[in-house]
C-alpha cells in the first residue's frame, strides 16, 4: 500500500437479502485530502462509509488504513484506527445539551467536568463550525441544520484523522455550507485531515474536493480527480442518462393580465409558539392558477411557518386568507383541504407519509371517507385500485403498492405524498423543499411533475432555499427573510448572486 494514502480498500462487497450492495469497491483516500463520493441513493455510497465506519461488517474484501490491514466490525474499531462518521440522519440526543452530544463517546471524561467547564470544551469546536449557540442548550431546541453541524462538531472532538460527511450539507443554505467548507479546507491545509465527503450536490464536488469517485448500483464507475472532469461526465456516470434528460427548466410563462388570483395573502402575521419558529410578519403575496410563485429563502427564515400557517397549523394573529374572493381562517389542514389547499411538509418522513402504512394505505389518506363503505368498513380494493394508477402516473418505484412506504426512497416517498395531494382534489399546492434529500435522477422526476401540475392549471407555491429550483421553475419568486418577505421578482434575467444578496440580507 502507498504511503500517500490513509486509507484504502480492495473488493469491499456487502450483501443483504436479495441485494448486494457493495460489488467489489477498490477506493483510497489520500492523506489531507477531500474525496467526494457521489451517486444515486441506493448507489451504495452510505453502505460503503458505514462499512469502514464498523456499522455494517464487509462480507468480502480488505481494508488497510496508514498502511497496516485492519478487520472493522463494529464503530468502536473504527474510532480505534481514526475513523469518524457523520451520519446522513442525524445521530445525537435530543434531551442532552450540545456539550453533552460533541463529547457523547467520552461520557466517562465529561461527567467528571462541571457544566462550565463542558461548555467551554465544546464551545471550541462550536467556534471551529460557526455555530453560534450556548453550548448548555438542548439539541431538541435546534433547527434539523444545528443539530447537523453539532454532529460535525462531535467528529472533531473525536480526534480523528478521516472524517466520512454523509450528505452533512443537504439541509443546509449556501452560507453554512461556505462556513463548512472553510473548516473542512482549513482542517486539510493546517492538520492534515482526510474527508470522504458524500453529496447529492455536483457543484458541492468542484468547490471543495480533490478527488470524485461515482458509485451507480453497488459499483464504482470511475474516480478522477476533479480538475479532470466535468458536470457531465459525473451525471452522466451517476445516472447512465444523457444530461438533458436530467435538468428540467420551465419556459412556459402563465399571462397573468386580466386574471383574478386563486390564493391572496394580505397582512399576514403569526405568533411564536416556540424558541426556533420564526414568526411571519406583514406577508402578503397572491397567486394564480397555472402559477408555480416560489418562496425562496433561508433555513429558518419563515418558509414553513408560512406553508402551516396557510393550513391553519401557525396562530394567525392578524391578516386575511382570500381563496377566490372569500375569506377564510383554517383551523387545520382538513379545514385548510375544504377550501382546496393543500400541504406537502418539508419534512416528509414525520408529516408526509405514515412510514408503517402501506403505499395504498398512505395515497387515499386525504380522502379515506370516500373509500368506505358507509361509514366503518374500508373498501381495500378501491385504496389499490386508485393507488396502482398514482403509481403508474408518477413513476412511484417500486410499484407494488403492499410495500411499506418506510421502505421506499425518499424521492418515491415524496411521489407519494404528491399522489396523496392530487387524490385530494386540492387545487392550491403548497411544496415545502420537495427536492430535499433526494437523488439527482428522481429530483428531475419531482421537479418535473411539479411543472406539468402548473400547466394543468394548479396553483404551486414552491417553498425551497434551493435557488437553482426557483430559478428553474417558478413565474415569480419571492424571497424571504426573517418571516419578511422582502421582495417579489418576476423570474426573467435574474441571477444566482442577486438571489444570494437578497437572501443573506445584503440587498434592500
């Protein structure tokens, strides 16, 4: 083995029941370097950093990490050789304080410590990461991003020498992944650390690693460095589709001259219910009928504050909701529903779907009324009836609908909360980061549905901190920050950077 690489692996295959999903991975990691792995979900990448990570044994295969071969079986031998994992679902513990989850694995060392003095070892990797809280909060208190980067800052406390980031960035905005980079650069420059760093992102690839190795279906397609391939190539490798069967760019425009608006929002403005909502100030926008309108903002800025409180999910405390010229005050999402709006959460696993139901079980929720026979007895054959056609319709893999939708992916999951939003018959749509998560390949499909929805007539309001997706799909775009919405752009000439300054409150 090169004395240039920390780590490297020969012919790691991993098997579950009916699949493989490693086939044979050959990779090496470069001391100080950052090497981007990306692919589909279901690629294998997450497999093959939890296997030296020791949270899944390798069936075949060897491992050498600074030269000497290793046998992982379980995370405590991989922190014994240097290895730290950042999970892609975030692995902390929500009623201790951040202190207490960056040193969780030393429980030992920090018990024997007093509250100040925890706090001050933690706030210095707190500093390191640009997380800007006391570190005696609880993790339940912290947006899904803090409590990512309480993550990043536990790895540090590790003292490892190789770094896994599974997807650490995907919910995070364009600023925290600048100041993420910057620890990741200055960590490789100064000490010499090594990162597998994991993305969805491709543009994430060329602005922070040296080395990309594409994983599709269990195998490792190519590895290059960065300055020797392009955005193409990788999409093309990660997919195995050409890239114009991947970007989706709306160029329909509705008209809206001489319409009336389907939604109209004036003056509206919430209340906090807890310490990280952002309470809605003064909003007030309209919308049409074939209209994708994106709210673009900020983690935190007041997105999904507004897709809830447009479902009677947020205390309204002033303002009107006018749906067709009516006045209406929802009580809750069924209410909200009456009146033909309807929600699809940003966080699709805890609201979006029940995860134990079965895909004919989640579809016809909205609507499970109209599936009975008379006012008890489920009408079963109807709910896979209906289900098997919103499966054919938006490509829902895979398309047996007795499977449970905990199993499906997160792009399939977010299918079928669209099937679950159009059964509903809703004509208003509120989507909040329907992207997320999601692999490059399926987030084409979601975005494109979104697309056609608008031209078949349904009003779309896009609630994303995504600016490529603004820019790609909607007629006008709205930013937001701090529960304000500060301006409302029509989308024609407008870049990235003007985008990005309206954002970050540098433009007025």
């Amino acid at each position: 083995m090169s004395n240039n690489y920390i780590l490297m692996t020969k012919g790691l295959v991993k098997k579950f029941p009916g699949l493989i999903a490693l086939k044979g991975i050959d990779f090496e990691l470069k001391r100080g370097e950052v090497h981007a792995i990306v692919g589909q979900n279901g690629a294998g990448k997450s497999t093959f950093v939890k296997v030296i990570n020791g949270v899944y044994v390798a069936d075949e295969g060897k491992i050498w990490i600074k030269g000497s071969e290793v046998e992982i079986k379980s995370p405590v031998d991989a922190k014994k050789y240097g290895i730290s994992l950042i999970h892609q679902e975030t692995m902390i513990i929500p009623n201790l304080t951040i202190a207490e989850n960056v040193f969780i694995s030393k429980l030992g060392f920090t018990n024997r410590l007093n509250k100040k003095e925890l706090s001050e070892k933690a706030k210095y990797y707190l500093d390191m990461i640009g997380l800007k809280k006391d570190p005696l909060t609880k993790v339940k208190d912290l947006r899904v991003v803090e409590q990512q980067l309480v993550q990043f800052a536990r790895a540090l406390a590790e003292n490892a020498d190789i770094i896994c980031i599974d997807e650490l960035t995907s919910a995070m905005n364009p600023f925290e992944t600048k100041r993420v980079f910057e620890v990741i650069r200055k960590l490789k420059e100064e000490r010499s650390y090594s990162f597998i760093f994991i993305t969805h992102r491709i543009d994430e690839v060329f602005e922070i690693a040296d080395r990309v190795t594409v994983f599709r279906e269990g195998e490792k397609i190519f590895t290059k460095n960065v300055s020797d391939t392009d955005h193409k190539e990788i999409v093309s490798a990660m997919t195995g589709r050409d890239l114009k069967d991947i970007y989706v760019y709306r160029t329909k425009r509705i008209d809206r001259s001489g319409k009336k608006p389907i939604l109209k929002v004036i003056d509206l403005s919430t209340q906090r219910k807890t310490s990280v909502e952002t309470e809605l100030k003064n909003v007030s926008f309209e919308v049409y009928e074939g209209e994708i309108f994106a709210v673009l903002g900020l983690l935190g800025a007041g997105k999904t504050e507004l897709g809830k409180a447009l479902i009677g999910e947020e205390k309204i405390v002033s303002g009107k909701i006018m749906v067709n010229g009516e006045e209406i005050r929802p009580k809750n999402p069924a209410h909200a529903l009456n009146h033909g709006i309807f929600y699809l959460p940003e966080d699709r696993k805890r609201y979006g779907v029940v995860p134990e139901l079965r895909v004919y079980e989640n579809i016809p929720l909205p609507v499970i009324k109209m599936f009975a026979r008379g006012s008890v007895i489920r009408s079963i054959s109807k709910e896979k009836n209906i289900s098997i056609e919103w499966v054919k319709k938006l490509n829902i893999r895979p398309s047996n609908v007795d499977y449970k939708t905990k199993n499906l992916s997160g792009g399939n999951q977010q299918k079928v909360i669209i099937a679950k939003a159009l059964e509903s018959k809703a004509k208003i749509l509120i989507f909040d980061e329907p992207t997320f998560g999601i692999d490059i390949a399926t987030k084409a499909d979601v975005r494109r549905i979104i697309s056609e929805l608008a031209d078949q007539g349904y009003a779309i309001i896009l609630l994303t901190s995504d600016i490529e997706e603004a820019l790609s799909l909607a007629d006008r775009i709205a930013i937001i920050n701090n529960g304000v919405i500060v301006k409302i752009f029509e989308n024609t000439k407008l870049t990235r950077e003007e985008l990005i300054s309206y954002m970050g409150g540098v433009a007025k």
